[in-house]
C-alpha cells in the first residue's frame, strides 16, 4: 500500500515503501536475501572404521543447531589430510551458499592443523558462510570474538611449532658434540664406502658400481660424497 502526505507550508511527499521493496533494499547493501531461511548444516569427521560420526552429529543437535539430514555430511578420512583433499567436504561446498551455516564439533575437522583450519575458515567467510565451533562455545568463527579466538590459537600453535623446532635443533647440537654420528645409517659399511670411491678415482660409473654391489645409484654417490672416516 502507498501513501501520500502533505505538509501544510510547502508540499512534501513520503513514500512508505512496501516490506518487499525495504527486503529488495537490503539485499543490495548486505548482498544477502533478508526473506531467505538461514540453512544449519552439519560436518562430521572420524578417522577410522570404527568411530561413529553419529556421536558427532548428536551433539550438534543437543547444542541447538537443527540440520536437516540430508544438510549433514559425514566422512571417514585421516586428520592428517588437508581439507581441500577431502570429498566429503567438497560435496558439502558445493550445497552450501551465501548466508548458510555451518557447524562442527571441534576445530581439527575443518583442517590437518590450524593454518588449514585458519584457510578453511576464511573462505567459508568469503562465501558468506557462518562457522560455528562446539569445543568453542559456539562461537561464530567469522565474527569479531571468533576471529579473535583463532588468532590466539594460530598464535599459541605456532609458538608450539617454534619451541619443537627450538628443541630438535638444539638435540642435534647436542649429538654431534658428542660425536655420534646423525641421520640414516649407511647401508654401505666404511671399506665398502672406501672402495666406491676408489672405483670412482679409477674411472668407475656410479651406475656400474651401482650394479655391482647390488646397492642403488644414491647409496653410491653418498658414498662418494662422504668423508673417509
């Protein structure tokens, strides 16, 4: 319904526009439809066989997310496996749209480690997708306080990975001062290592040495390349 008001000094007209055409407003300034229903779906992981992903899917619902079932995608596959390799995953990209939800149980199902999980999270965000967290009160991740949350984690994960980086070298520093000997142990004993490099002074091919200790072609140039003990 339209309707026309008119002042009593001058003439001035408000148009009340329709709830539709406030909606049509809307949409152009947030890029979202303010009629469409916001969509939960549900992604549930389990690494092996064994592990029941309805436990995961359970929890969801007891949380207050209600996702239809075919809205919930479930996936055997290695935590260890970056989350672009994951079909189930993928499927679930590809129903998902702008505005949608999505909700997991905990950080480790939207990726291997929390740079993937940090990437994970920034595209849905891009996509105009929501992601909630369980293990972390629910927090919508693509907010203030969730892109808050994941920058104290990413920060206490690299911490982590610079204090084992820390620890392995000074081990190695350790060892070598103490004169043992780092890395694999040579297949080839010293005299076997002495001789490849005796052959190869004589004019020897490493593949021919190679084939004549029944060893491969870089055992051999290792060999060569070592230092006589």
């Amino acid at each position: 319904m339209v309707r026309f008001r008119t002042g009593r000094n001058d003439l001035s007209i408000n148009y009340l526009e329709p709830v539709s055409n406030r909606c049509m407003v809307l949409d152009i300034i947030s890029g979202q439809n303010c009629n469409a229903v916001t969509r939960t779906f549900a992604y549930a992981r389990v690494s092996t066989v064994e592990q029941d992903p309805e436990n995961q899917i359970r929890e969801i619902a007891v949380a207050g997310f209600a996702a239809e079932p075919h809205r919930i995608i479930t996936e055997t596959v290695s935590g260890s496996q970056a989350i672009a390799q994951r079909k189930g995953f993928a499927r679930l990209l590809d129903k998902m749209e702008r505005g949608d939800v999505l909700v997991v149980t905990k950080l480790d199902r939207l990726g291997r480690d929390a740079i993937d999980v940090s990437t994970t999270v920034a595209k849905l965000e891009t996509l105009g997708i929501r992601v909630h967290c369980l293990a972390l009160g629910g927090v919508d991740l693509t907010s203030s306080a969730g892109k808050l949350t994941m920058g104290v984690i990413n920060a206490v994960a690299q911490f982590e990975r610079d204090l084992l980086i820390e620890r392995t070298q000074s081990g190695l520093a350790r060892a070598k001062a103490q004169g043992k000997t780092l890395g694999r142990p040579s297949t080839l004993s010293a005299d076997q290592q002495a001789l490849v490099r005796k052959k190869i002074a004589n004019g020897a091919t490493v593949s021919s040495i190679a084939r004549e200790m029944g060893t491969s072609r870089q055992t051999v140039m290792r060999a060569r390349d070592s230092e006589p003990i």
